[in-house]
C-alpha cells in the first residue's frame, strides 16, 4: 500500500448527473482515493438537488471555486420541459454551466486529448489546437427585431450623464430583421488576458483572429485590445518562452488552422469559439470523450470539467442492469487538471506528479495496451483493439498507475 498524497487547501467537487455521476464515483473510488487523501469541498449538482435548494447550490458552489480558486465539475442536466416532468422539477432551472461561467466570468479552453489510435480527420495535424472561446457577450446576449415593412432603424447609445450617440441604419425597402449586439472592454480584457496566459502556462503560441477590416468598430476593439495587452504585459514573458502571438482575418485564420500541424491556442470571440471548438475537436479526436475543458478567470479561478454531456442513453440501459462501455477518459482528466493546478497552487509536486502519471496510465490503456471503449473503437484507425465495459477500462488504467507509482 503506497502512502496517500496529502493536500493542502480543498478543490471544489461538483457532483453531477447520470452515467457520468456513476462514472464520477468509479474514477474517485479506484484511481483518486487510493492515493490521495483528498481534501474536498462538496456540493451535490444532482438536478434533483438543485431543484430542492431553488438552484442555490449551484451558485454556492459557484462562490466556493471563487474561496479555493480550483473546481472540478462532472456534466449535468441543463433541464427542458421533457426533464421537468421526468424528475418532477419545479421549472427548467438554467444550466449550471452559463450560471458559473457567469458568476466567474471565465474563458473556456478545450483541447483534444490526443491518442495515436485516433488520426485525425485533417492529415497535417500532429499536435493539439485548443479553441479559447470567449464566453460574454456577443449574440448570445444581443437583441433583435423582425420588422414587417419598409422603414429605418437607428442604434442610439446614452451615456449615463445623458450624452448621446446615434448611428443609423441603411435605409429598410421592406420586411426583415436587425440586431444589436455588445461587448465590453473588461470582459474583452479578461479574455485577451487568460488566452496569453493559458499559451504561456502551457508552452503554445497563441492565435486570435476577426473581421476587423468589415467590423471597423466592434472587431476593431477586439484587435486592439489584444494587441495593447499583449505589448505591456506578455511580450517580453512571450519572448523569453520564444511563444508567438499571431493576429489574422477569421478566414484566413480557419485556412492557416487547416494547413497549420497544430500546437497552438486559437483564441475565439464567442460565436467563432462556439462553431470552431465543435469542429475542431469533432475533426481531432471525433469523439467528446476524448476532450478537455478547462475554464480560467482573469481573477485565476480554474474550473475543469468532462466537454461532454450525462451520456444519457448509456445511463438508461445501465439502471436497466445491462453494462455499458461509456468513456471515462475525459472524467479522469477533469479530476487529473483539477488536481494538478491544486497542486502547483500549493505548491505539491507529489500532487501534480500524480495527476501526471494518472493521465500517462489513461493514454497508455489506449495507445499501448490497445484496451478501448466502445466510441473510441468506432473511430480507431488500428486494428486489435479490445472493447471493453467502463469498469474493466478503468481497472485496467488502475493497473498501469500501480507500475507507474511503485517505489
Ligand atoms: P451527451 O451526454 O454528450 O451524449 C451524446 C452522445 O455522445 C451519447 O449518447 C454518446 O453516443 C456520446 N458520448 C458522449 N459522451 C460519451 C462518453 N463519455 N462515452 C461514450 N460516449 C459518449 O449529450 P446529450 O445526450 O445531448 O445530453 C445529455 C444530457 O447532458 C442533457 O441533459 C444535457 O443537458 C446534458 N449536457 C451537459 C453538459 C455539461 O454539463 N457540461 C454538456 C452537454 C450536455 P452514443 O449514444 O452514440 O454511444
Ligand atoms: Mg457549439
């Protein structure tokens, strides 16, 4: 019996729903628990749960990663009207996802978790691109109207000592839409800010790209503000890494990602990061498992979750005593990341060294040991996998970190 790791300060555990809260239990119980004597703060995300406490506990949580600074989160029910009457809810409670990612303001980093197993569908493609998608503003809190016939339309922006500007819109000759969207500097800073940060941690350059040449005002900012950040604040840091930071069009951008071999930070305003972040991981890894999503604030608050959702079909034949080959992988690197910043915080090389070889033992059972689940076996581009159900997966990880941390 090996001695368990001690820890320092807590991480914050969001429990969560379905086959990953079954999974979520697994991963602790078999590869965390053993050796580490776990500090946790715990807070239960279950749906029925949050509908008991009017979602409280989510913001208590939420408020929690803000107090310890380091969260780890399994997936969750962002419930609909389907999900109300499955579980009797009060309301369609909203996702916890948007109520943290809120309440932290943060900038969400997801990155494929590359296997040799799995090519990619992009042959130049040798090392990972991370999408940082910008999680403010933009469309998804913009406004609209659908007008019916000819007219005009003007934006009218008041200042809260009561000046005012107005642009106008072209002339209307009939029926259409129009929308208004925003941003604001701070946010655009935290942003900016946690892309050239996370590059920097992880020895990446970093990318952004918009249409500042068509959006003279709007992208324009974007570009700017990136550009004045990374000047005082990271280009020396950038310098001395020998990092680059690269500014081009969106279009070019999505070309040069096609050509590039990867490596790299592609920073993304939130409606680029939304579209690109599927593609990128669909034509990576072509499954969500094998993905990771790490959020950062401009504060230093890190939340890693699974970028994947309850796995709700795999849970449905589980209760139903069938077993079921769901992949933990990107479980075991939410709690992998979450215990390796803990550790680097408090300054725990034991800590981090740990989550380290957890990660080497979880892509060893795929690349060398050829054991896979079954949505990795679908897209393996080698032949002689073995499939196996979720528990035998991590039995057999378990059996790789037991040589990997014997004495
Ligand atoms: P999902 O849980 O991501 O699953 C969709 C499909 O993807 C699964 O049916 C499965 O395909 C495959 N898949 C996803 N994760 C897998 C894993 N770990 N191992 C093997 N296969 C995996 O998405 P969903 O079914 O649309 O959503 C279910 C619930 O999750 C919803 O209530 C939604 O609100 C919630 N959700 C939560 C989060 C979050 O907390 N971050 C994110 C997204 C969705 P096959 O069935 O073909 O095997
Ligand atoms: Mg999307």
């Amino acid at each position: 019996m090996v001695k368990r790791i001690e820890m320092k300060n807590p991480v914050v555990e969001m429990d969560g729903d379905e086959m990953t809260r079954v999974m979520w239990s697994w991963v602790k119980e078999k590869l965390i628990l053993p050796f580490v004597d776990l500090k946790a703060e715990y807070y239960d995300l279950h749906v029925l749960n949050r509908d008991r406490t009017n979602d409280q506990v989510t913001y208590q949580a939420a408020e929690a990663v803000k107090r310890w600074g380091v969260g780890i989160k399994c997936a969750t029910i962002t419930p609909n009207a389907e999900r109300v009457k499955e579980f009797n809810l009060k309301k369609e409670w909203p996702s916890p996802n948007a109520t943290i990612r809120k309440i932290l303001d943060g900038t969400v980093f997801r990155a494929p978790i590359v296997v040799k197993n799995v090519m990619p569908a992009v042959r130049f493609w040798k090392k990972p691109i991370v999408v940082a998608r910008h999680a403010f503003g933009d469309i998804y809190d913009g406004v609209g109207i659908r007008f019916q016939r000819a007219g005009e339309a003007e934006v009218i922006y008041r200042s809260d000592d009561g000046k005012e500007e107005r642009v106008k819109f072209p002339r209307f000759n009939g029926p259409g839409v129009l929308q208004g969207i925003y941003n604001l500097d701070r946010s655009i800073e935290g942003f900016a800010r946690a892309s050239f940060r996370y590059a920097l941690m992880n020895k990446l350059d970093l990318w952004f790209a918009t249409k500042d040449t068509i959006s003279k005002v709007y992208d324009a900012r974007f570009k700017e503000i990136f550009n004045s950040i990374y000047q005082n604040e990271f280009k020396s840091d950038f310098e001395k890494a020998g990092l680059s930071y690269n500014y081009y069009l969106i279009d070019d951008a999505v070309a040069r990602v096609v050509r590039s071999e990867g490596g790299f930070v592609w920073a993304c305003k939130n409606y680029d990061g939304d579209v690109f972040s599927d593609f990128v991981s669909t034509a990576y890894v072509g499954t969500l498992a094998l993905m990771t999503s790490e959020l950062m604030s401009p504060e230093g608050y890190y939340l890693s979750e699974a970028a994947h959702g309850t796995v709700q079909r795999h849970y449905y034949k589980y209760i139903k005593g069938e077993r079921v080959s769901s992949n933990p992988t990107a479980l075991i690197f939410a709690w992998t990341r979450g215990l390796k910043r803990r550790g680097e915080l408090d300054s725990l090389p034991d800590l981090v060294d740990f989550a380290e070889k957890l990660e080497k033992a979880t892509i060893k059972t795929i690349e060398e040991d050829k054991i896979v689940t079954q949505d990795i076996a679908r897209i393996s581009d080698i032949p002689g996998s073995r499939v196996v159900y979720t528990e035998e997966f991590i039995d057999a990880i378990r059996k790789n970190l037991d040589i990997m941390l014997k004495p």
